[in-house]
C-alpha cells in the first residue's frame, strides 16, 4: 500500500470545521466552555460544532501510485470523513459533532439476534456459542438486563457439552476451545447458580490437558491447530473454573519438575512476537491485532502486567506496532499493516491498551474512590476512536446495531467489539492488590475516564468491562468467586 498515515504520527492541527449551514457571524465557543447538548444535523444552528481538522481533512501524506488496497483505502476514507463531518443521515449530534448512542435501538437488534434466526444463518451453526456471547455481552454493555435468557442458555449449553470435556459450536459438535471460551463467558454473564453448574468441570479439566502442547500452548482442538487464540482461551477457562494446573500423573515429561497446564505458556507468547512488534497466530506468521490481544491477555492471566509483560515481549516495538493501527482521518483502528480500519478493531487493538497502561503505570494498593489523573498520557487517540465508533460504526438506521465501516450492514460480532471498544476508551484501568479471589494476586479497577475535551455525552458511556476476560468486571468477580468457594471436583 503506496500510503497511510497513523494517527499516532498525524500532527493534531486545531483547525475547527465549519458546517456549512452555519449563520453567517457566528464563533465557536472554547471547548472548556462547551456544553454536551443535543442537536440534529438537519437544523440550521447558530454554533459550530468542535470537530478538529483532524479528522475531516485528508491524510497528510498521500503516495502517487494507485493499487487495489490504496483504492480502497481512499473509499473508505472519503466515507467516513463524510460522517465524521456529520454531512450524511440527519442524526442527533452534540457540540462537537458526535453522534448519540442510539442504545435502545441497539439492544432491540441483539435481543433480535437472540430469537429465531432466518435460513441465510445454518452456516453459523457452528458458531452458537459465539453469536450467544457477543449478543449477551453487547446487551450487558448497553445496561439491558440478560438474566431472562439464563434458563434457556443452560439449556443450549447442556446439550452442547461433550462428556468428553468442553462445548462443540452446535450440537454434536466436537469441543473446541474457541466455542468453549464464547460459552462459558456466556455463563458467567447471565450468572448464577444453575448456570455454573452446567459446567463439567472434571471432564473440562482432562479435556484441557489434552490440548496441551508439552512445554507450549494449546491446541484448539484433539489434533487441531496450536497458536495463541488456543492460549489465551486456555488461561481464561482455567482460571474462571478455578481448575487445577496440574497434569495427571500419568503425563510423560522430560523435564525434572513435573510439568503443568501453565508450563512454556509465557515463551510460547514471547515466539509469536513478530519482527515488526506485533503478535501473530504463531510463531513466524504475520502479526495480527487480535492474536496481539490474545497474547496480552494471556500473560495478563499468568502474571501481572508490569511483571510479565517485559520479561516476555518487547514492549517499545509492541507498542509502535499497536500505534501505528490508528488512522487519521478516520480515527479507527486496523488489524494488521496496510489493512484497512474495522469496527471489530475497537476492541481487539482497543483493549490492548488498557493492560500496556497498567503495564507502565505502577500498581496502587488499595482501591481509592478518587478518579485516576486526567494528567495520564493516553498512548493512543481515544477522542479518534470514539468519534469513529459513534459516527461511523453505529447503524443509526431503523436496523441498529454496529458495524466495521459507514457501508458495511451491522452484525452481532461487530456490536459486541465495538461496544467492547468503546467502553475501554470511556474508562480507565489500573492494577490492584489481591481482591482475594483466588489464583491471581492482582486484580483491576475500572472507572470512567473522564477529561476536559470528553466529546461524548455521559448518557452515552456504556458499561466497564474487565480489560483480561472481556466480560463486565461484576461478572468475573462472582464466577471466580463461586468456584473459589468449590475446591476440587
């Protein structure tokens, strides 16, 4: 691809867009001073909203010659400067030209998505635990109530789990550890006892012991494929269970300590570290905003960031890499180089920052009611991202939901990362001491971020959501928790 800037290494230029329908004579207020009211685009106002140059200007740097991927990279471009600027439908905008958080119409497209879906859907057979994750999370996000969907997701859970150990994608699926992951998180959403219980932990306990790569990851399935999504769903299902780390005795090694589920995990993380900074699936592949994800939080789960995370990846070129995701103008985020930016990259390249921040910051003791400083430089644009996520990935049609660009329909998949996006943009994250739940000696506070130039309504923030397990931070409390209580099988 001949060009892209980053938004990153964008100079942010304070000029100030002037809608053209603006009164003649009018001023724009200073943004200290500016109230967070509501306006529609379609109405003449008398007030400019505060959009920085930024993002309605061109990219700075622009290569002369043309290929597919710059031709495209100028569609989507174009697109979204048109509704950044707020030049398409007649949505409600505040001050700075933001767009609202449509919620409600939201939460009817996932409450939608959890009914019956049409014929075009049997190719997603083998994905229900995936579909029933991101529209329970999404919904949780949005402030809807999910535990009306516990009894009958303890009944697809059940009939989906293998006596083996593990959940297939559908019923009489083999287990895998992706499908697995997406359902028990959906458990520990909708809570309860009735929805822990369902869980065969023993036989999940053994099923993970046969996934496991001697000294390395997982594999995602019996004779299926190892890389770093297998790891980090790997580390979540264990310690969400709270099942043992030890392999059964029986378990051949050639190393004089016996060997545990945990065993070569960190290493095998620090090999899928490419030569560009990023994280690939495995080891000498291409790095990929969600295995970088994955990668984090796994060590996140082994160790605490500010420990694990240098001992194991380069940090200053992992930190390049992750920044030079963010586009300008678009303000969004890619999922590898010369890609063009996508909604579900909110969350997967969003949500690594939480865990480096913590990673640089130092821990704090205790939980303190005072706010983090708003003096704590930001590593990437959140203002960027949240103007992407409010005006060009919400469906403010009578469809709803989110998507990965202005022209691409809405999915469940989407809403749910975008969501997940946005809320780690609206908040911030540090590191405690032990909240006493178990496994790890360390745990998170999530609280909002607040800031002088916060360009999005209060209304608008959505739920804190756990920067390691993506789920509401609640939520991972009370699983861990109940089977902290349940030592043993």
């Amino acid at each position: 691809m001949p060009r892209k800037t980053s938004l990153a290494r964008a100079r942010q230029r304070t000029v100030v867009h002037k809608r053209r329908n603006i009164l003649p004579g009018s001023t724009a207020r200073p943004r200290e001073e500016n109230k967070m009211a509501g306006t529609f685009r379609s109405q003449a106002s008398p007030q400019a909203p505060l959009i920085p140059d930024l993002f309605i200007s061109a990219a700075p740097i622009k290569g002369s010659y043309a290929t597919e991927t710059s031709t495209k990279q100028d569609v989507v471009e174009a697109t979204c400067r048109a509704y950044l600027a707020n030049q398409r439908d007649p949505v409600r905008i505040n001050s700075y030209g933001v767009a609202s958080l449509d919620r409600q119409r939201h939460i009817r497209f996932l409450e939608k998505n959890l009914g019956t879906l049409p014929r075009g859907f049997t190719m997603s057979d083998a994905s229900r635990p995936w579909i029933l994750y991101w529209c329970l999370n999404g919904l949780y996000l949005l402030g809807a109530d999910v535990s009306k969907y516990r009894d009958g997701l303890v009944a697809t859970a059940r009939s989906i789990q293998n006596e083996s150990g593990g959940f297939g994608g559908g019923f009489g699926q083999q287990s895998h550890l992706a499908t697995t992951y997406a359902m028990v998180l959906s458990l520990a959403i909708v809570g309860g006892e009735s929805a822990y219980e369902v869980i065969d932990r023993r036989a999940m306990w053994k099923w993970l012991c046969a996934l496991k790569v001697p000294s390395s990851g997982f594999r995602l399935t019996l004779g299926g494929e190892t890389d770093v999504r297998g790891a980090y769903c790997a580390a979540v299902i264990i310690t969400l269970l709270k099942l043992p780390l030890d392999l059964p005795s029986d378990t051949p090694s050639p190393e004089t300590n016996p060997p545990d589920l945990f065993t070569g995990l960190a290493d095998y993380v620090r090999r899928c570290q490419t030569f560009e900074g990023g994280i690939a699936a495995k080891p000498d592949a291409e790095a990929h905003g969600a295995y970088a994800f994955c990668a984090l939080g796994c060590l996140a789960v082994l160790d605490a960031p500010h420990r694990i995370f240098p001992r194991f990846l380069n940090m200053p070129r992992l930190i390049s890499w992750l920044s030079s995701r963010q586009y300008a103008p678009e303000g969004g985020l890619s999922g590898r180089t010369n890609k063009l930016v996508d909604g579900c990259y909110s969350h997967w390249v969003g949500g690594c920052w939480p865990l480096i921040e913590v990673a640089i910051h130092r821990p704090v003791t205790s939980a303190s009611s005072e706010p983090p400083s708003s003096d704590l430089i930001d590593l990437y644009s959140r203002e960027g991202l949240i103007r992407y996520i409010l005006c060009c990935a919400q469906d403010q049609s009578d469809r709803g939901g989110m998507r990965d660009k202005p022209y691409q329909p809405s999915d469940a998949y989407h809403t749910c990362y975008v969501l997940s996006g946005l809320s780690s943009a609206q908040h911030v994250t540090r590191i405690l001491s032990s909240d006493g739940d178990g496994m790890a000696p360390w745990t998170y506070e999530v609280l909002p971020h607040h800031d002088e130039a916060q360009v999005f309504n209060e209304e608008d923030r959505v739920s804190p959501i756990d920067p390691v397990y993506v789920i509401p931070e609640s939520k991972r409390r009370d699983i861990m928790s109940y089977f902290s209580s349940r030592p043993g099988f």
